[in-house]
C-alpha cells in the first residue's frame, strides 16, 4: 500500500483512540470505596489493665482496619499498645495526658475511620488494716492505705453504712471504730474502707464482736444447794474451762461446777467458807474472769420475795384453726423450737378417726421470740391434716378403748364398762440438754373417763422417752398392771407426780401433788433421780425434811407447799437466783407464784400477781392450767410469759382461750 493509502487510514482512526485514552475504553475503574467504621469499647480504663475494643466496618468486603493511639499506628509504650485485634493496653504508669485517642482505621480506605476518647485511671489499691476482734462498747483504730494515686483519702462504712450507725456502730473519717453496747443481730460486721479518688476500689474487713469479759453469779450460797454462775471471756461462741478454788470442775469439798456454771455446794461446810469460782478461756487459760462466794450452812429461810413489776395481759395464743379448745400447754425447748402439748383438745371438725374430741394434742412454734405473742403454727396432725395424739397408747389399752369407748357402739345394759376409754394427759417435759436427736423425757397421766365414772379416775403416772420426733413409752414396772407407769396403785399414794419438773445440772426434780379434787390440785411433795437413772423406779428418791432429807418410800415424802388448779410448775429463774413455782389458784381466776433458794425449799407464800379474765358463755368456771415458758424468758429470767386457760363455751363445745401474760420483776437486790 503506498504511502498515501496509508495516510487516508491513519487519520480516521485518530481520534478513536484519542476517545479509548481518555475514557479509559476497555478497562476498570479505580474510584475510592466508600467505607463505614463503627468503633466500640469502654471510655475509662485502669492503668496495666488491658481493654478490649471493637471496629465494624460496612460497606464493603474487607472488613480489616489499622488501630493506632494518639495517630501512632499500633500505640507505644508512653500512650499504650493495641494490637490488630483491637486489644489495647495501658502503660503501667500516667502519661503527660490522661487522655488517649483510639482510632480504627478502614484498611478499603483510608479516609474512613472512627475515633473514641478513653480516660485512663490509675490502678489504685486500697488495704485496710486493724483488729480482727472488738469489745462491745470499746473503740478500735483503723488505717487505710491507698497506693497508686496521689489522693489518700478514703470513705468509711460499716455494713455498707457510711459512717456506720448506733446498731452496728459507728466509724469516724479517720477510721475509729466505735462498738455499739450492746450486740447486734449478727456478731459480725464489716469495715470498708473506699478510695475517694476512684469509688470502685475499696477493701473490706470482718471484724467479730465480743462482750466483756465478765462473770455474774449469787455471792452467797447455802450449802446442799444450787447457783447458776455466767461468764464472758475472751468473746462470744465459745465454751468455757469452770473451776472451784482453781480446781477444773471443782471437787466434793468445795463444790463441783457444770460445764454451763451450775454450782452445786458440798453437802457440808468446807474449810473455809468462801470460794473462789472462776472461768477461764480454754484456749488462753490466763485469759480468765473469777469471783468469791460465801458458803453459808442453812438457809435464812424462805428465799426473797421479788417485785412485781408489771403483769401484762398480751392476747391469746394463736392456735390450728380447728381447735376450738385445750388446756394443760406444758412446754419446753427442744431444738430451739417451743413443743406444747395439751391434755384434751376439742375441734370443730372430726378428725380422720371421727373424733372430736381427744387427749394429748401437740404444737410447737419456731419462734422464741415472744414479745408480739405466741404463735403455734405447727401441730402434730393426721392424715387430713387435724390435730390427733401423739403420744401411744398400748396395745391394751387401745383395745379397751375400742370395745367399750364412744366409738363402740356398746350399750350400758349389756356392758358396764360402755363409755369408759383410756386418755393421756402429758405433763412436765426435761429436754437432754445438747441433744442433737431431740431426746426428751415426757411425764404423763394415764386416766380413765367416761360412762359411769364422775370425771375422771387417775391411773398413774408415766414416763414417755423421745428421739427423733418418735415417742415410745416404755416398760417401767414390768409384771404390774400397767407396766407402762412408774407410779400406780400404792405408789400412787395419792400423790401424782408430773406436777412439775426441771433438770438442774444431771438431776431431776419433780414435784408430785395430791389430787384435792376433780379440778385442783393440793399438798405438793418432791422426787428427785439423776437423769441418766430417770427410767429407773428404784432410783428416785423423795424428800422428807427429816434427818435422812431424801427417802426411797414415796409414802414418806412431806409436804412442801400447798398447790393450784390443773397442775404446778417448777423452773430456776436465774435473774433472782430462785426456784419459782406458778399457778393458777384453786377456785379463783387468780394467778400466783412462790420462790425457794432449793426445790425442796423452804418454798414463800402464795404472792397473786395477776387476776385472769372471766369465762365467757355459759359455763361458770374458773381460770385454770395458769403454765410458766420459760423457753421465752427475756432479760435472764426477769421477764417471763405465762399461759392460763379461760372457758370460752361462745366458741363451741369444750371451747377454751389460752391467755397470755408477760410478767416483769423487779432485779434482786
């Protein structure tokens, strides 16, 4: 082709590929993305404490970014590091600027990116130190020290009271720590101490309180007789090493003292009189707290009268919503529950055996806080949930019941004995003190009621063993009519002895009156066995007040004190350091008490401290069953709660209130 030719194809052409030069003809495009950076993580962070923070990125694929600190990829040492994944870490100590930028850079471009400002704080450590134990009433120093900040002050709480409070006590800004006088619910509190230039680091410590060192006890005792000693030493919760005249336990010739400070005297004046009773802390035996006790060798009669301060009536005792009566309300503390247990109870609905109306009925409650009333809201119940008996009955005597009892169907013309049935009565309880299984001795009635006999008859006395909630009633008197009984027939004497009873140190006592008649009781003498012999018949002995004092003939037992309606009680009050009897009085709405310096006295005069309310509906009866809880008792013994019996026939058959008074007396002198 000539050069012409040539010339006419090139020219045309040129401007094409000036067009494919400027547009890019037949290529892709190199425009920026457009990315989005969503950055997330805390705004403060401690000093060496490493921090996670989070990019999103959107709008695109690559999702990866480039992480830098004060526009420093990757940080440094003086402002702090963060890695690709984002995790940043602090410098150990305070740069020149609180203050740090954390950017996340979108690695599609460049452009996009997103920062978040963080506030580093430094790692501050609070340690608290001081006494781990405190007295009541006394003031303890402590310190706080604060490392990692310039800022030494602190904030003090107690229990997470600033400043604490008059229950817990209270602590100044400077730390001193004064005890409140008296101990709070829980022995223990806590001491905290937190920084004021970062509240979130504090330090805490548990401080335990303890009462003072202390001892109490009578300073005077008759020889023969009993004192209960207390004693604080070294603080709360743990048992304490008693001795006599610095023998551990004491011995016969000066006197022995229980583990829980219960003196028994010797039966005879010693060397000297005075002795020196002490406890000390078994883990520290230098840590100690003693007094000096006068041994006198008879009493000066009749223990002292105490003051009636107020007798105050608070409501009845709130009972299963069936029960329409009961009466008897013996009680005791086992297992730190208060177990009553009546003689009949009456209810307004049949129980799942179709009565009505049965003997020996339990409840108990599981507060022993008896300031707003008493509440017996558990009961021993059946299968339909009403209330039945709890203590057995033989096998005998269940057949009796069954062939000639209401529930027969017998007829007095064909069966004399048609109407007549077996009934339990409980009375007085003693808990085995320490008892992990509830293990208890329960005192009781057997008698015999209904169809010809007017009242009731008294069979006899028993004794009833529980463990584990089960009660069993054992053989007693083997090869007698009613083995189960330890006092019947010419034992009897007529005395029933289940009046009343205590354990004092390992011996029991038990009050037994004669049945003056169907409704009161009169003329009470005094049984005595060691515990560990209770079951034993042969064991017990009983008081005459003659030379030989203590006698095995039950026929030979004197009398002690006259006695009130439906049962006598016996308890050691241990704010007076008396033994006290209460009662309800014989034909009379009164209640009363008596005071001895022994169970075996010389027991006071009958001193009234309170009148009952009147019966309400028809039934023209006296108050009755007036019982003592000591299981209640407040201010050692001072204040005391005592149950009687009201008729209330409004209430239906057999209906019956249980009134509640809270006796206050006067400390002894």
């Amino acid at each position: 082709m000539n050069s012409n030719l040539r010339n006419v194809f090139v020219i045309p052409l040129l401007p094409v590929l000036l067009l494919c030069a400027l547009t890019g003809c037949g290529s892709q495009s190199n425009a920026p993305v457009s990315a989005s950076v969503q950055l997330s993580g805390p705004q403060t962070v401690t000093l060496g404490a490493p921090a996670q923070f989070t990019a999103t990125v959107t709008g695109t694929t690559n999702r990866a970014v480039t992480w830098s600190v004060n526009q420093v990829n990757g940080g440094n040492a003086q402002v702090g590091t963060i890695s690709n994944a984002g995790l940043y870490t602090p410098p150990s100590t305070m740069p020149s600027s609180p203050t740090v930028t954390i950017t996340a850079t979108s690695q599609a471009n460049t452009e996009d990116s997103q920062s978040l400002q963080v506030t580093l704080q430094p790692n501050i450590t609070v340690t608290v130190s001081g006494p781990q134990t405190v007295t009541l009433g006394t003031s303890a120093q402590y310190t706080a020290t604060v490392a990692g900040t310039t800022n030494q002050s602190v904030t003090w709480s107690v229990n997470q009271v600033a400043g604490g409070n008059a229950q817990v006590g209270a602590i100044s800004t400077s730390g001193l720590y004064t005890a409140p006088p008296a101990m709070p619910s829980s022995s223990t509190v806590t001491i905290t101490a937190t920084s004021q230039a970062n509240t979130s680091d504090s330090q805490s410590l548990q401080i335990t309180l303890q009462v003072p060192d202390s001892i109490s006890g009578p300073q005077t005792v008759t020889v023969g007789t009993y004192a209960q000693y207390t004693a604080s030493v070294g603080g709360t919760g743990q048992s304490l090493t008693w001795s006599v005249n610095q023998v551990a336990g004491g011995n016969p010739q000066v006197g022995v003292i229980s583990t829980t400070g219960l003196y028994t005297a010797p039966d005879t004046m010693p060397s000297t009189s005075i002795v020196t009773i002490a406890a000390s802390n078994p883990a520290n035996p230098a840590d100690s707290q003693g007094m000096q006790v006068t041994l006198q060798t008879t009493s000066s009669g009749a223990a002292p009268i105490p003051t009636v301060v107020s007798a105050a009536a608070i409501g009845t005792v709130v009972q299963n919503s069936h029960v329409l009566g009961r009466d008897g309300t013996w009680s005791a503390a086992i297992n730190g529950k208060s177990y009553w247990s009546f003689n009949d109870t009456s209810m307004n609905a049949a129980n799942a055996e179709g009565e009505n109306f049965i003997s020996n009925t339990r409840a108990w409650s599981d507060n022993l806080n008896a300031s707003n009333g008493i509440n017996l809201d558990n009961n021993h119940v059946d299968s339909i949930g009403m209330p039945t008996e709890f203590m057995p009955f033989t096998a005998d005597e269940t057949a009796f019941n069954t062939a000639h009892g209401n529930q027969s169907g017998c007829s007095t013309t064909t069966d004399p004995l048609c109407g007549e049935s077996y009934a339990i009565w409980p009375g007085p309880v003693i808990a085995v003190p320490n008892s992990t299984t509830g293990e208890a001795y329960h005192f009781y009635l057997l008698i015999q009621r209904g169809g010809s006999i007017s009242a009731w008859n008294v069979i006899g006395v028993g004794i009833a063993h529980e463990l584990n909630g089960v009660l069993t009633r054992p053989i007693l008197t083997p090869g007698t009519t009613h083995p189960t009984l330890m006092w019947q027939g010419t034992t009897l004497t007529p005395t029933t002895y289940g009046g009343g009873g205590m354990l004092q140190g390992d011996m029991v006592y038990m009050t037994g009156c004669d049945q003056m008649n169907a409704f009161g009781y009169h003329m009470c003498n005094m049984a005595t066995v060691p515990l560990a012999n209770i079951l034993t018949p042969g064991a017990w002995t009983y008081w005459n007040g003659g030379t030989q004092q203590w006698v095995t003939d039950p026929t030979q037992a004197t009398m002690l004190f006259y006695g009130g309606a439906a049962g006598n009680t016996l308890f050691f009050n241990p704010a007076l350091n008396e033994y006290m009897t209460i009662y309800s009085e014989t034909y009379s709405n009164n209640l009363a008490f008596r005071v001895a310096p022994a169970p075996w006295g010389p027991w006071s005069d009958e001193q009234d401290f309170f009148t009952g309310l009147s019966t309400i509906g028809a039934n023209n009866a006296n108050d009755y069953a007036a019982q003592p809880h000591p299981e209640f008792q407040e201010q050692n013994g001072l204040v005391q709660y005592v149950s009687y019996v009201q008729d209330d026939t409004d209430l239906g058959f057999c209906g019956q209130n249980i009134q509640l008074v809270r006796v206050t007396f006067a400390p002894a002198q």
